[in-house]
C-alpha cells in the first residue's frame, strides 16, 4: 500500500498539531512523514499517510480532517485527488 500526502494549513491554537495527528490514528492510519512549517498566522502541514489495511480511503480521511476547527485542507500533489 502507497502513501498518500496530505497538505493542510493549520492554525497556532494549543493543540492543533496534536489533534490531527490523533485523528489520523484513530481513522486507521499510519503517518509515514510529516513535515511543518512556520506560514504566517498558521503553519503549513504536508502528511504522509497510508491506510493500515485496504478498507482505508484516504479520501473519507480527508473529510474528517476537514471537520477539524483551525484545519484547512489544500490543493495535493498534482495528478492525485485527495
């Protein structure tokens, strides 16, 4: 099974960084890579992930990380719909 980058912006608020990880986990997914960056009033967030068995859709992963306050999912890589 492939990873599948995710690119976010999230805000500064207490926490952030850590409920989102935690979402991740809970949805069944490893984080193979994680890189953040400093972006202004935010940070910019680009994740790794793949499922931990073929059930897992990134896409539905997706979702629920948009419901997340202070999370904002941006455009993936080029060619890839996430």
């Amino acid at each position: 099974m492939t990873a599948d980058t995710l690119h976010l912006h999230i805000d500064r608020a207490d926490g952030s960084l850590q409920r989102l990880i935690g979402l991740v986990e809970r949805r069944g997914f490893h984080i193979d890579g994680l890189s953040l960056s400093d972006e202004g009033a935010g940070r910019r967030v680009e994740m790794a992930v793949r499922g931990r068995d073929a059930a897992r859709c990134t896409e539905t992963l997706g979702r629920h990380i948009d419901k997340l306050f202070g999370v904002t999912r941006c455009a993936p890589d080029p060619g890839r719909a996430v």
